[in-house]
C-alpha cells in the first residue's frame, strides 16, 4: 500500500509534479464520493488508521515534498543573492580602491634625481651668473625654507615629525655640523667649477663610503663592487684632466666636499640606532630628520655667518641688482 501507481494514461517516467496532481485530483473525488466515511466506520471497528491510508499517505508525502521543495527554492534564492550581493561588493571596492604607486623606489629615485638636479643648478645660476659671494647665507635662506615648510605639513597632519628634545639634539649635533659642512663646501665649489664637473666628482663620494663600510662596519663588497668604483675614479681623473675651465681652489673645495659627503653617511649609520632610542616613538623617519638637520643648521649658520663677515657683504649688495 505504501507504493504508488500511476493512473492509466499516464506514462511511467512522468514527472514527479504531474503524478502529485493527479493523487491529489483522486483523493478530492474520493472525498468528495464519500469515501471519508467508509474510512471512519472502519476505524471504529478497528481497521486501517486513517494515517496508514493511501490518501494520507500520498498527502504527507506530497506535503513534505512540496516544504522541501520550497525551502530548496527559497535557500536557492539566498544563495543567488548572496552571491549578486558579494559581487556587488567586490565591483564596488574595485572601482573606489585607492590608487596604488608601482614601483615607488624608482619614483623615488626620479624625485630625487630631479630635485638634486634642480638645486645645483640654481645655486650655479646664483652663485655664478649673478656673482652672489654670501653661499653661506643662501645655504641658511634654503634651510630655513626647508623648516617652515616641514613645520607647516607637520602642523597639518600631513607628515609626521618627533618632536626636538634636548637628549636627541646632543646625539644628533656631530652629524648636524657634518652636514653643516657639507652644504656650506658644495656652494664653495659650484661657484668656481662647472655643474658637469661637479657631478662627476661627487661620484669620489662613493669610493670614500666604501672604504669606510669597510674598516667601520667590517662590511665586504664583491668585485663588481669594486670594478664600478674603480671605473668613477677613472672618469673622475679623466674629467679633471680635460677640464679647460679647471679651477684649483674650486677643485679643493670639492674634494673637501667629498669627504664630508662621506662622513655625514657614515656617522648618520652610526648615530641612527643611538638617536632613535632618544625620541617619544622610539622610530625616526624622514621629514623628523629633515626638520633636525635644518633647524639646528640655523644658528650654526648665523654663526658662520658673522665670522665669514658675510652681513657687511649683504648690507652693501644692493640684493634687488642681482636678481
């Protein structure tokens, strides 16, 4: 009795909805016949329980059938719009996403590049072009320039910057005069010796830091190292050699650069572990040392300044005839 048999007519492979129509059509006429009587009188002379009849039987299971079927139906829904949802949202966080710099070192290196490139070439400009002979004072112009800009992107949050405790200005004073020195022998030297020159001559820089590296830190370069080296020293004395516009004293200066150039490298490597362990974060980035290098070159620069007896020279240069 728990089978079902197809009615006649209906083929064997029918669907299971169109068998479930056709029970249902069956049990209303047999309802409808007075069917449900005859069902009653023979539970109550303890026959067949209504439960265990075909009919209910064929209703429960249609019943079941079609609750299943409705929640496969409706957990199909969900998931399809789920998945219309997360799609939504990864198309979404695709097109708001921040854009992203590849390659940042090389962007870097270029930014650098440029800069660098542009300040020689203005300080040539006004060094030599105008004939302007205070380079100490332009130094500290620039210096202070550098500060107010970084105090101001600082006091707008746009950078970050550790504040100036006297425990970080006693470690970090030995490379601030270092770079001192440095600023103040390069405008020596581009005032007498061509930006060509000058360029090529800075590359001496490298050797010196490589030596150092070596009998400093007990740092070990491989040949290739070595063999670049050895090619800018080459291009370097080639370079003074044919230089028809070669000036002695301009040619001293740079050297003296150089060295110092090499020294600020080694003792930042040196100081830079010491100087962070001073500061509130415990970090030292960048811009914190652009605003310390600057700020303390200040009064080592008014300092220079007056002993250099650059005032006097500024006081009788009428500074709008040179510019």
């Amino acid at each position: 009795m728990g089978s079902r048999v197809p009615p006649l007519g209906i083929p064997l492979d029918a669907s299971d909805t169109v068998l479930e129509r056709l029970v249902l059509e069956e049990t209303g006429k047999a309802v409808l016949s007075g069917e449900r009587s005859s069902l009653l009188g023979r539970e109550q002379n303890g026959g067949a329980s209504p439960g265990s009849s075909p009919i209910n039987v064929a209703r429960r299971e249609i019943f079941s059938r079609s609750i299943s079927g409705s929640k496969s139906l409706s957990n199909d829904d969900i998931d399809l719009e789920d998945g219309k949802a997360a799609k939504e949202r990864d198309k979404n966080s695709r097109n708001y996403r921040p854009l992203k710099i590849q390659n940042q070192a090389i962007l870097s290196g270029l930014a650098y590049c440029l800069s660098s490139c542009s300040m020689i070439l203005v300080n040539k400009f006004v060094l030599s072009s105008y004939g302007f002979n205070a380079g100490i004072s332009l130094m500290l112009y620039q210096n202070f320039v550098s500060v107010v800009i970084v105090s101001i992107l600082s006091l707008f949050g746009v950078i970050s910057t550790e504040p100036l405790t006297w425990r970080l200005i006693k470690v970090w004073l030995p490379v601030n005069v270092i770079f001192v020195g440095m600023l103040i022998t390069s405008m020596f030297s581009l005032k007498y010796i061509n930006v060509a020159m000058v360029t090529v001559l800075k590359n001496v820089t490298n050797v010196i830091t490589a030596i150092g590296e070596v009998y400093l830190f007990k740092k070990q370069h491989d040949n290739k190292v070595w063999a670049a080296l050895f090619l800018m020293i080459i291009s370097a004395v080639s370079g003074g050699i044919t230089d028809l516009s070669f000036h002695a004293v301009g040619y001293a200066w740079q050297i003296v650069n150089c060295f110092l150039t090499a020294s600020y490298s080694l003792t930042l490597r040196r100081v830079m572990d010491t100087a962070k362990q001073v500061t509130k974060s415990g970090n030292l980035n960048e811009f914190s040392m652009v605003l310390l290098n600057n700020s303390l070159s200040l009064p080592l620069g008014v300092l220079l300044v007056i002993l250099f007896n650059e005032v006097d020279y500024l006081t009788r240069t009428k500074l709008a005839g040179h510019f």
